[in-house]
C-alpha cells in the first residue's frame, strides 16, 4: 500500500503520516505561573504602594494553590489596604478553614475586627428651586445702603496641647501592626516587636489607639511615624517574618506613648 501511495503521491504519505502523529500527541497544557511566582510579585506591589494591582495577583495565587492559606492571608491584608474589609474578612474565613492554627491569619483577623466601621454615603435630595413671586407683586428695591468694612480675621493661636500634639502626630502615616483586648497585651507585643524589627525601627516608636467597636474594646498598636513609602517598607518586614501589619489610616487616636 505505501508503495503504491508512494508511486502515485509521492507526498501523501508524509502528509498522512503527520496528521497522524498530530492527532496522538496531547494537548499542551495553558501556561499558569507559580503561587510563590504570584505572591512575590503581589508583595513587590505592596511594597510600591500599589495594593489594587496586590489585590489581583494575590487572588490569582489563592486560585493556583487552593489547600495553601497563605496566598489567602496576603490577600486580605491588601484587601484591607484598600478598604474592602468585607471582602478581608472572607479571605480570612478560608485561610482559617484551611488552618485554623495560623497565627498570622488570626492576628489579621484582630486587626479586621477592629476597624472602624465605614460611614454609610447617603446622597441628600436635589434642592427645591426657590419660588419667585411675579414680577408685579414685586416691591420696589430698597435704598442701598454703604457697606461695613469686613472685621479683620482673629489670629488662631497655635496649638500647644498635648492633645493637639497627639493629633498632629495621628495625621501622619502609621503603621498598624495588631489589635488586642487590652494594654498589657499590645505592650507586650510591642516588647517582643522591638527585638525583631529594630533595624527597620530607625526613630519610630510605638502608639496605642482604644477603640470601640460593636460591642468589643480593642487597642490597637501603631508604629511610626513614617512617610508613605516608609510605613509600606516597614510592614514588608512585619510580614515577612510572619506577623500582620498595613498602613493605618491618618485619623486621630485616643491615646498615645
């Protein structure tokens, strides 16, 4: 038979034999970039200030590795960057059922828990416009009257309080590293943070904010002050050695050491 294919198409025998060794190789599989590939790239985000772009590669990795919590975890500390605490919460949910050990995903989950809740955006109706009387009932303008010269605005007197200083330092950028029932406990965290992180420390120091959420008291631990780009690079090490940390928002606190 393949002489006489031969003979008569010299090139059919090799288009079939092509076709055929086609047919028996597998399709190639879609090319899909490693979880570890993923969340380094997710942390370069982070650390550049770009938690959105942090937010998407880190959910892709939560996709590729789906028995892996961490993936899970970094996501909901982006996701807290951009104030998606719902969605945060939730990631910890299943990086908790994945492990319900993981000390880093429970401590986000303090810090998630306590958040401040975000003011509801109500839109107040359009104004009604003013009703004009007709041009007939309308009564002859007074005499114009001269014009008082405007008062002089008073001098504000700088603020010197201590709890001006205190807010002043709150509207800078700090670092929030956890969230705990009570002062002995952040001070104790805040003693054991020291140790570790004292190269990445430089002058901040440590400042506590009570807060009331729900029915639960929290103090929160802060670090700082730092610039934008230097509270970013401090969480990445927070992080990096396992504990939770994002970019607190520049709000006034309570308390302050």
């Amino acid at each position: 038979m393949r002489s006489v294919l031969r003979h008569l198409y010299p090139g059919a025998l090799a288009v079939l034999l092509l076709a055929a060794g086609c047919a028996t190789q597998p399709p190639r599989a879609a090319y899909t970039p490693a979880p570890q590939r993923l969340m380094d790239s997710g942390e370069r985000m982070l650390a550049d200030g770009r938690p959105a772009q942090a937010v998407a590669l880190y959910r892709e990795a939560a996709v590729a590795a789906p028995k892996d919590p961490q993936p899970r975890v970094k996501l909901a500390e982006s996701l807290i960057e951009v104030g998606r605490e719902d969605e945060a919460r939730a990631a910890i949910g299943e990086a908790l059922g994945l492990d319900p050990g993981n000390e880093q995903a429970s401590a986000t989950l303090a810090i998630i828990d306590a958040l401040p809740p975000r003011p509801v955006k109500t839109v107040a109706p359009p104004a009604s416009p003013p009703l004009t009387p007709p041009v007939a009932l309308l009564k002859p303008s007074a005499p114009p009257q001269a014009l008082e010269p405007p008062a002089a605005p008073r001098a504000a007197s700088p603020a010197s309080s201590p709890a001006a200083e205190d807010n002043d330092q709150a509207n800078r950028t700090w670092a929030q590293v956890g969230a705990f029932e009570n002062p002995a406990e952040a001070e104790r965290a805040w003693n054991a943070m020291q140790g570790r992180l004292a190269p990445h420390l430089g002058g901040a120091h440590q400042l506590y904010s009570r807060a009331r959420v729900g029915e639960r008291n929290w103090v929160r631990l802060r670090v700082g002050p730092f610039d934008d780009a230097g509270a970013s690079r401090f969480c990445t090490a927070v992080k990096t050695g396992g504990g939770a940390c994002f970019v607190a928002p520049k709000t006034a606190v309570a308390a302050r050491s």
